[in-house]
C-alpha cells in the first residue's frame, strides 16, 4: 500500500489518492443503491475510527491512513470459517465450533471458544462479491449475529433446513434454544416430461419440492415474505411478522403475528424497502425491446408499489440497464426513482445510424422523481441532467467502454461524497475521465465540480471505504491471469478539507 500520493483541492470536496487491492466495490443491489462489498467496518482497536475488516484481514485506521504495519490477520483455524462482528469483537463460526476474539494490540485474544453442533444450512443464492479463487485460503464474512433481546448480547440465528436456529448467550458461552419454523411450505414442482421409453428409463419420479421465500431480521422482529402460485404473469407475495419472545425461549410471541397479502402483482416485483412506514414495498425493473419503432429500441421499465399492490407506478425510458434505479437523492430517508435515458435513439432511424456509425458521443439524461410523505413518486422529474457521453468508439463498433455503457457501469448516482446526505453523481464522461457533479440544493451543476482520471481500461465504483461516512470512488482494474484474477485498485478518499 502506497499512501497519500496526491491531494487536489477544487470545490467542496478533496481526494487523497490510495492503493488498495484488497477492496473489492461490486454493483449495488439496484433496487436500494447499496454497493456489494467485500469488506466491513468495526473499530477493532477502540480509538474512534472504523478499521476494515476482509476476509483474511484487519486493516487498522490511523487518521484516514491503513498502513501496512497495522494489517493484522484474522484468527483461521484449520477448518475455513464464517466471520461476524458485533461490538468491535469478532466472532467466528466453523463446521463444530465457536470463537470470539478481541484485538488487543496486535494480537487477537481469545475471550470464548466452544464446540457446538450446528445445524445444516439452508442454501442461500446470494453469495458475497470477490470470491475468485476456487481455492480458499481465508475464511468468508457472513451475518448470523442479530441482537433479538435488545441486551447488548447478540444472539447467533442460524436459517437451516428445517427452521431458525437460535443461540443465546446467557453468561456462559452458547446453547441452543427452540427452533423457529416460520417459513412457509413448499411448493411441489412436477417433472415436466417423463420418458416411457426406453423401458430402463421408466421410473417413479418423486417430485422435488421446492421453497422459496425472503427472511428479513430487523432488530426483534422477523419478517417472512413468499409467493402464491402465479395467475399469469401476476403472482401475490404473502408477508408475516413475527417478534421474538426472549422470555419464552425466543420462540415467535404469542398474538405477535402480522400478516398481510398484495394485490396481484407482476412477478418480477421483489420485496424492498423503499419508506419507513411498515407496508412491505415491491419494485422491479425489467427491460424489453420496443417493437413499435423502426429501430429496435432497447426499454427499461421500472414498476413499483408502496401499498401492497393497490396502487402500481411505473416509469418507461429508452435505456439499456442502468445501475440503480433508486437512491435516496434529496436524504429525507425514503428512496427516490432514478430513471436514465439514452440518446442513442434520438430522432430517426438517419440519425440513429449516423451516430451508431459514426459518432463517440451519446447524449444521456437522469431524471429523478422524488417520494413523498405518502410513499407516491412524482409523476415528472424533479430534476433533468443532461449529460455527454464519450466513447472511445462508436457504438456500433461495440468496444469494452459501450459494452460498460449498456451495464450500466459509465453512470454512478449512488454515493454521498460531501456527507450532506445528499446523492452526488460519478460520471465516466470520457473514457479516461470521471467527472463529478456534487448535488447542490437538489441540482446538479452544469459543469463538473471536478474530475479524477481514469485509465481508458480501468472501472470504477462508489463505496465509503474508510467509514467516515463520505463516500470515496474506487477505481480498479482486473487483468485475467491463470491462478485467477488480478486486480489492481486505486481508492480515491473523499475529504471535507485538505488533511
Ligand atoms: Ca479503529
Ligand atoms: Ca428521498
Ligand atoms: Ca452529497
Ligand atoms: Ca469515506
């Protein structure tokens, strides 16, 4: 790790330059604006600034700097495990044990280690970003501590195949309490075609079955949202609440249940957070070609509700995939729409081909449309910024920094680099620069606040990196090598002032 190469000062913000290959920015979960991280934040050695946490490693804090002296690698035993943290401690979870270690200095010291059974895991889809090796030599970030009682003691929920598990810590290490069966039942799904032949074929197929459904645990409460069978394209998603009864053994409290059904919905709809108020919100985005145009012009349609269903909104543009169609813009706690458009299609089909074939820029537009206090969206944008996107070639020509384009990777409206809880907008104008518009009153400036350059072969990505709450741009590249993937990354921190 090199430190503080540059410094550039221009406008409110500042960025001090720093290698950091270790970090990993994915994608943020495009319906709440939250990158996908390979790391995680806790202040390890207690003096007030968040240390990094990998899965390998601690990277310790000293005044914006994580100097290569102060990286202490992470109790591993022989079997890999699951790491969590809760109260700058750091548990770990193997095949049949449990630890919990402090820093203390630069050595972890062991406060607890004991054996327990666990139970089988339910498989989970989600797997977390940057895992590239096929072999593992370090151990994995996970989530299973949750404080249901509210004691400063957290619980271990672990979601296995046949309920919840929970574990509580009554003063001497880990037991076992009840399992929770809260999920819903499965699904038979029947085989879609037997064979009658030939004879050694035949056989008695036992349907699988199958089960699919979001846990949410938010402080006491457990959330459980699944689906009906379909009506068409149109399902309804079921939501129960539960609160724990830490009294009787956490299991579900008595009376405690809230149930609710949407309306029809289309499938695609997922179960978000898109208010505070306690109605689930479901949104989706898909994206289809117009097939009443003379060019095929690519769609992305954004479909939301914030009353179960009752009410749909939806917003159309002319777009490739964007990055993430919402963030909260204005930091009034609810999420607003971010609808981006393309100007690849503008105007005709002479047009169309003249700048498929001939042009490097491409006119692009971000609207936002702001929640209300009501969870509704504003009908027209609140905000139009107009932008100019230069690729290194034209489009039809389908070079890396198009195809960067049309993933939505040019275009980042999801980081607060000022800390005014307002969203600021990353830009990759050029395709050996980054400009960034710091929103201003709810506006984007006409011309950047400033720019950071990029190589035209590197990406880049919008994360909080040193957790002091201002976002900082990552910029990374990846080169392909035989033992797996390198990856070389320059994170530029966001400062208020100059250090
Ligand atoms: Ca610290
Ligand atoms: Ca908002
Ligand atoms: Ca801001
Ligand atoms: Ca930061």
């Amino acid at each position: 790790m090199i430190s503080a190469l540059i410094c550039v000062v221009i406008g409110a913000v500042v960025f001090v330059e720093k290698e950091m290959d270790a970090i990993v920015v994915g994608r943020p979960n495009p319906l709440t604006g939250q990158p996908s991280l390979n790391y995680r934040h806790a202040d390890f050695d207690q003096d007030g600034l968040a240390d990094i946490l990998l899965p390998d490693r601690v990277l310790l804090q000293r005044a914006g700097e994580f100097p290569a002296a102060l990286s202490v690698p992470l109790p591993l035993p022989l079997d890999k495990p699951e790491y969590d943290v809760f109260d700058n401690k750091l548990y770990l979870r193997t095949g049949d044990r449990l630890e919990i270690h402090r820093l203390n200095g630069m050595t972890w010291e062991r406060i607890l280690g004991q054996n327990i059974a666990w139970p089988d895991l339910l498989p989970d889809e989600n797997e977390p970003p940057g895992e590239m090796d096929a072999e593992k030599t370090h151990g994995t970030l996970g989530r299973y501590l949750y404080d249901l009682s509210g004691n400063g003691v957290p619980e271990i929920v672990v979601p296995a195949i046949e309920g919840l598990h929970v574990y509580a810590n009554e003063g001497r290490g880990y037991t076992a309490k009840h399992v929770i069966d809260v999920y819903p039942s499965p699904k038979v799904i029947f085989p879609e075609r037997t064979l009658v032949w030939p004879p050694e074929a035949r056989a008695i197929t036992f349907p699988p079955t199958r089960l699919r459904f979001r846990l949410f645990l938010d402080g006491n409460s457990i959330t459980v949202i699944s689906r009906s069978a379909g009506l068409g394209s149109l399902i309804r998603r079921h939501t129960s609440s539960w609160l724990f009864d830490v009294e009787r053994g956490y299991l579900p409290r008595d009376g405690g249940l809230a149930a609710s059904v949407t309306a029809p919905i289309p499938a695609y709809l997922q179960p978000c957070r898109l208010n505070a108020d306690s109605t689930p919100d479901f949104a989706g985005v898909r994206t289809y070609i117009s097939e009443n145009s003379l060019v095929p012009e690519q769609i992305q349609e954004l479909v939301l509700t914030t009353d179960g269903g009752k009410t749909l909104q939806s917003f159309r543009s002319k777009s490739f995939q964007t990055l993430c169609v919402f963030v909260d813009f204005d930091g009034d706690g609810d999420l607003d729409a971010v609808v981006e458009s393309t100007g690849l299609y503008k105007g005709g089909l002479r047009e169309f081909l003249t700048r498929s074939l001939s042009e490097r820029t491409l006119p692009h537009t971000i609207a936002i449309h702001l929640q209300d206090a009501q969870g509704r969206f504003s009908k027209t944008p609140d905000l139009l910024k107009k932008l100019s996107i230069k690729l290194a070639q034209p489009p039809f020509r389908d070079g890396p920094l198009f195809t960067e384009y049309q993933n939505g990777g040019l275009v980042n409206i999801t980081g607060d680099l000022n800390g005014d809880r307002k969203r600021d907008l990353v830009v990759r104008t050029h395709p050996d620069r980054l400009s960034i518009y710091l929103n201003e009153n709810l506006a984007f400036p006409k011309a950047p606040s400033r720019t950071l350059d990029i190589a035209p072969d590197a990406r880049f990505g919008v994360a909080d990196v040193d957790g002091d709450a201002l976002s900082d741009i990552i910029i990374y590249r990846e080169a392909s090598l035989e033992a797996g993937t390198s990856r070389h990354t320059i994170v530029h921190f966001s400062r208020r002032t100059a250090p």
